[in-house]
C-alpha cells in the first residue's frame, strides 16, 4: 500500500511540473471543553484541498473544497469555488 500511495504522489508530481499544475491542502483541529452545570465538548476536524491548472494557453481552471467533521455536524462537504478564467487579449477575437 505504501508504494502505491508513493508512486501515486511521484506521478501527480510529474504530471504538475509538467502541465502547471499547483494542488495543495491544509488539515485542522478544534477543540473546546466547557463547564456550565455540565462538562460539554466540542471537536471539529476539516480538510480543504484547492487545485489550480492551466487547461490550455488561455483557459485556468481553480477550484476549492472541503470536509469538515464535528460532534454537532458529523459530515460536511463544501465546494468553496470553482472558476473558469479565459483570458484574451481582446474582447472580440
């Protein structure tokens, strides 16, 4: 499993050095404890990705998502944006 999860990275890697491809994410943590009458606690945990490419000389595409887990909402899924940029020199050509 491990070289199949290495040999996956090594080949988007290539690939994006190759294409303009730019990909990354961030993990995260919450935690809260409070006491009022009673213990009460709070976890939340997420993941966001974003991806940003050059689909051809005048066409980009970028995009963000992300999941969060918490104990009030166990599975949350967001689209954060998706654009499609094209980008001439001119408005009409």
């Amino acid at each position: 499993m491990k070289k199949l999860l290495v040999l996956f990275f090594l080949v988007i890697f290539i690939i994006g050095t190759l294409s303009g491809l730019d990909f990354g994410g961030n993990i995260y943590n919450k935690s809260i404890i409070s006491y009022s009458e009673e213990l009460n606690d709070y976890t939340e945990t997420g993941l966001s990705l974003w991806l940003t490419s050059d689909l051809s000389d005048t066409i980009k595409l970028m995009s963000q998502g992300s999941y969060t887990y918490s104990t009030v909402t166990p599975y949350m899924f967001e689209l954060d944006f998706l654009n499609i940029r094209s980008e001439t020199d001119s408005l009409f050509s």
